[in-house]
C-alpha cells in the first residue's frame, strides 16, 4: 500500500512539473520567436551587404511583423529594440558603435523605431482581433447547432400531439351528425391551424437544414417532367384557380437539385393559395434565358406586390398582411433553396396584374439552349 501511494506522489509531482514547463514553454517561445527572427534578418543583411541600401530595414520590419503576428505586444517590441540596435551597430556610421555621429542617420533611426513600433502594434491588433472574431464564430456556430437541435426536437414532440388533434377533429366530423354548423365550424378552424401548425414546423425545419450548409444533389433533369410533378402535388390547395402551364417537354436537361426545386416552388404556389382569391388565374412558364439558364416563372393576376415590399417579403417572419395564413417562412425558404443550388429568386409585376415570381437556376456545363433532352 505504501509502494503505491509513493509512486502515485510521484506521478502527480512529475505531471505537475511537465504541466509547468509547458507553461515557461508557451510564455517564452514569442520572445525566441522575436530573437530567431531578428538574427534571421541580421544574417540576410550580412549576406546581401545592405549596407547601402534600405533591405535591413525592410528585413528587421518583416521581422517584427512576424513576431507581432504570432506573438503579441511585447515580443514584437522586443523584435523592434533588438532591430534597432542591429542597425545602428552593423549598418550606421561609425560602423560596429552605438554611436550617431550623422543627424540623418539619427533621423532614419528614429523613424525606423517608429514605423516598427506601429507596425508591431498593428500587427498585435490584428491577431487579437483575429482571435476574438474565431471565438465569436465558434459560439455562433454552437449556438445555431443548439438552435437547431432545439428545434428539431421541439418539432419532433408537437407532431404527435398535432397528428392526434387532426385524427379527434376527423373522427368527431364522422362520427356525429347532428353536431350544429357552429361546432362544424369550429372543429374546421381546430383542423385548419392544426394543419397550419404543421406546415410551419415542415418549414423551419426545411429552413434549419438549408441555413445549415446543405450540400445540392445535383442530377440531370427534364425541367417540364419535375415542375408538372411539383403542380400536381399543390392542385389540390390551387383549386378554382384557372392554371395555364408551359414548361414544355423539349427543353435541354438541367443540373439542379429536384428536391430544392420543390421546396422553392411549392412554397411559390403555396403563397398563391394562400394570398389570392379562389378565382385567381395562375401562369406556370418555363424557358432557357438569354443566360442560358433555365427561368421558371409563377405570375398570377392577384393584387400583387408593390416595389416598396418586394425585398422585404422574403425575410424571416415577414407577412404583408397580419391577419393572413402562414407564419412569413415560406418565401425565406424559396430563396435559401434557390440559393443553395447558386441560382437566383425574385419578384416582378405580372402581365397577368398580380405578382410574377421568377427562379433563375444555372444550367449543367456542356449542354447548349439547342440541346435536346
């Protein structure tokens, strides 16, 4: 027993004295690192006979901007003093003296001294302020990882108590048919924000996802194949309106991510549903533009959006109308998902009277607007 603790006593005594020579180690490697340069500086100005010329002062500056970068205040001041003295002993008159016969060379000196303390100065400004910016990012960082996590698992918890209103409101439609049209109605607005609910918690965390960095699955696709796929899947929410397509059949194949697609325009036809009135008409067109890119375009003949909003609608939480379906994510979300695949999304007038939203998406390099699918 008594082996042992001596040999723990030891093992603590050794670690502590690793753990303080490590210390000494990063508290005087800035000020080696001051003095490696400085001799560096000095034996390149030897070699090169500088003599006559201004390298030393150039070498013993970059000297004292390196020790400043990586090391701080007062190593760099400690390169600056150290330059000032190579100087003055090996390349002022009298040479191999600390003395200044010449008022010039005084002059030189002193503005040496005060270029290196400033640079020097700088420089430790910068890598400080370096450093505060990589912990301010690595804390943004954990924070939306902690957001998203958060997120992620509070709307993980509200889908099933969601799921479970929307089945009760179903069930009691069914099951009673004497209910009053006011208890229907009423039951129709629990089943109507239910799903409203529902459609919020699918977009913050689509968003959530795409705010996150995600990487584009980029495929070859028939642009006319994926957005009549799209259509088909919001026909439903479209009903009553008169929709006019033309995305035709034989455009060129284009790089894009069909997944983004459909979370860019289906939030698009999701605002015209929810913004417009039943009897609304909807143009859905698609083409390669003179960039060749492919411009899908969703103009309807509502009442618009005035220039003054038309920036603004895509931000988080932004809604034109307060009192309106939706919670302001919808577009926010067409744009990330836009983005995300580099291309581009925004609001026009329509020659239908309403709004005109256009993507621009960058077609697949090697293929031309005569290429056919």
């Amino acid at each position: 027993m008594r082996h042992t603790v001596v040999q723990e006593v030891g093992f603590v005594r050794n670690w502590r004295s690793a753990r303080c020579a490590l210390i000494a180690t990063r508290a005087t490697w800035p000020y080696l690192l001051a003095a490696v340069t400085s001799l560096a500086a000095l034996g390149i100005s030897l070699l090169v006979g500088g003599s006559a010329t201004d390298v030393p002062q150039l070498l013993f500056l970059g000297a004292v901007a390196v020790t400043a970068w990586y090391g701080g205040l007062w190593p760099g001041l400690l390169a600056t003093l150290l330059g000032f003295v190579a100087l003055d002993f090996f390349f002022e008159l009298p040479a191999y003296s600390l003395e200044i016969s010449d008022p010039r060379t005084l002059l030189e000196s002193l503005a040496y001294l005060v270029i290196a303390i400033l640079l020097g100065s700088l420089n430790a400004q910068l890598r400080g302020a370096r450093a505060r910016a990589e912990v301010s990012l690595a804390e943004a960082r954990a924070a939306v990882r902690a957001r998203d996590e958060a997120l992620a698992a509070v709307s993980h918890d509200m889908r099933t108590p969601l799921t479970a209103i929307e089945a009760t409101v179903a069930a009691l439609e069914q099951a009673d048919t004497a209910l009053s049209q006011n208890s229907r109605q009423l039951l129709a607005n629990i089943a109507a924000e239910s799903r409203r609910l529902e459609h919020f918690i699918t977009d913050a965390l689509a968003l959530s996802r795409v705010e996150a960095g995600v990487r584009p699955n980029r495929t070859l696709n028939a642009p006319g194949e994926v957005v009549s796929a799209i259509l088909d899947r919001y026909l439903l929410a479209l009903d009553g309106r008169e929709i006019s397509f033309d995305v035709p059949d034989t455009l060129p194949l284009v790089s894009f991510d069909a997944s983004l697609l459909q979370q860019a325009l289906g939030n698009l036809l999701d605002n015209v549903a929810a913004h417009t009135p039943p009897d609304t008409r909807v143009s859905i067109t698609g083409r390669i533009d003179g960039r060749d890119q492919l411009r899908l375009e969703v103009a309807d003949s509502g009442p618009g959006i005035v220039p003054a909003d038309r920036e603004r609608i895509f931000r988080k939480f932004e809604r034109l109308n307060d009192q309106g379906a939706g919670a302001g994510l919808g577009l926010t979300l067409a744009r990330a998902a836009t983005e995300a695949q580099g291309g581009e999304i925004w609001v026009e007038s329509s020659s239908l009277g309403g709004a005109c939203f256009i993507i621009c998406l960058p077609r697949a390099k090697g293929f031309t607007a005569a290429d056919g699918p």
